[in-house]
C-alpha cells in the first residue's frame, strides 16, 4: 500500500503556518504586562525541595482537617509518580516555602480521584490532570500564593495539552472552585467521600482548559488580568537541569505586586 506524503511545496507551508502561529502566540505573550511576585514558583526537583513542599502542605492540612493532616507529616508515594508534578512557592527574602500543590496526569495511571469513583466517559477518554495537596500559608501572602499557584496549574495544562483540569473540594473549599467557573461533574452535585483525603466527602468538579479564557471573559472574571494579560517572570514550572549554586549570586530589588483584589470564600 502506497503512502502519501505532503509535497515539498506543501509541507513548508505547514512549517511556515506553525512557525507564523508560534511566533503570533510568543508576541501576545511579550506585549503583556509584566508583574514581579515576592516569591517564586518552581518544580520540585529535589528531596530538599520536596521536604519542603511536604512541610508547608502538612501546616495548611493542619489547619482544617487535623486527623487526616496526621497522615501527611512525610512524602506520599504518589509524590514520586512518574506523571506527578509538584509546585513550590518559595518567598524570595528568606526562601522559606509559602505553599505547594502537586498535578498528576492521566496518560500512565489512573488520576487519585478514580480510586473512589467512576469518572463520566467523557471525562475518561480525554486527557485530564488532577490537582492535589492545594497548601499555603495563612494571611494575604497565603492568598496570594494561592491564585498564582492555580495559574501556574493552568499554565502547566496549556503546556502539556491537558483537556480538562480535575480538582476536588470540601465545603467550603468547593465554592472557591465555583469562583474559578469549575463545573461539576456529577449532576447531583453531591460530595462523594474519597480514598486519598481520608474519606471525607468533596465534590468532584472539572474545568475545560480550552475554553477557560473565553469563560473568564463572558464572565468578566475579576482574575482573568492575572491569569491571561499579566505575565510573571516569577511562575516558572519548566522542567531544568540542576546547576551548581553561582559563588556570590547577585542581589537585585525589584518593584512586586501586590496581587490581585480577589477574595476566595474562607476555609
């Protein structure tokens, strides 16, 4: 059986139509507004790191769910997933950790979530990504973490073609997702209880990637500057290579936000 290939002609247009549309997308990206955060957001990428994502996480458990908190007190093997990634907010004065959540996706295993329950078909046949373990600080600085936590999930599903973003929420967790436009994805709404938080009832909600923006906008959502117009230097979740520490790192102060005005219903 023959096999058609495009023509020369043909197939650098098809270069020259993708190279047009990343060099489009990488424009938008330079002519937004560029805003500093006082502190980073990183993959972890080592076991000091990982501590203190575990650390930080165990405090903000602590906090509301103190029984099931017990059992987060050292990394979970899921942390070690081969499709897990975990996130770490770190304040630039004294790099102590501010908050941490991990993302697993669905191409090698099942997401956490399926363990307790059956995910819709048309949920299961797309590529999903679970996030979990949603833990900062208290006070503003907390706040703050936490939405640019959030972007920088929905950064990591846009990079890695994830379709639908899975999360899930206890009350009064729940509405916060609510605020963001996660939908639920049973039509009960009822909170089911779940083997990986300690079998305490959430409701299980998704939000689609793809026409996330789009939603933000119909519904004039007062985080769509922060998520889709501002870009932070400070949000960075690539995959690096460890480099040794520079001798006498260079100390630069820069003008930081403040943050987004956006209040998330209280835990």
């Amino acid at each position: 059986m023959e096999h058609s290939h495009p023509s020369l002609p043909a197939s650098r247009l098809i270069a020259h139509v993708a190279g047009t549309r990343l060099e489009r997308e990488r424009e938008r990206e330079l002519a937004k507004a560029v805003e500093r955060l006082p502190f980073t957001i990183k993959r972890v990428q080592s076991d000091e790191d990982l501590w203190k994502a575990v650390r930080v996480r165990h405090a903000a458990y602590a906090r509301h769910v103190p029984e099931f908190a017990r059992s987060l007190t050292e990394p979970e093997d899921s942390d070690y997933d081969s499709d897990a990634v975990i996130l770490l907010a770190e304040s630039k004065l004294d790099g102590s950790a501010l908050g941490s959540t991990r993302i697993q996706t669905n191409v090698h295993q099942p997401l956490h979530v399926e363990a307790s329950v059956a995910l819709p078909l048309w949920l299961q046949t797309r590529r999903m990504a679970e996030v979990t373990r949603l833990g900062v600080q208290e006070g503003r600085i907390g706040r703050l973490v936490k939405i640019a936590l959030i972007k920088a999930c929905f950064e990591y599903c846009e990079q890695n073609q994830v379709a639908w973003a899975v999360v899930t929420g206890r009350a009064p967790i729940d509405r916060q997702y609510e605020q963001l436009l996660f939908s639920d994805v049973f039509v009960d709404k009822q909170p089911v209880p779940l083997r990986h938080v300690g079998n305490i009832p959430h409701r299980v909600m998704a939000f689609e990637i793809a026409t996330g923006e789009a939603r933000w906008e119909a519904a004039k959502h007062p985080l769509l500057g922060f998520f889709r117009h501002t870009r932070h230097p400070d949000i960075d979740i690539a995959l690096r290579p460890a480099r040794r520490p520079a001798a006498h790192p260079a100390v630069t102060l820069r003008r930081q936000a403040v943050g987004p005005t956006f209040e998330f219903v209280s835990a």
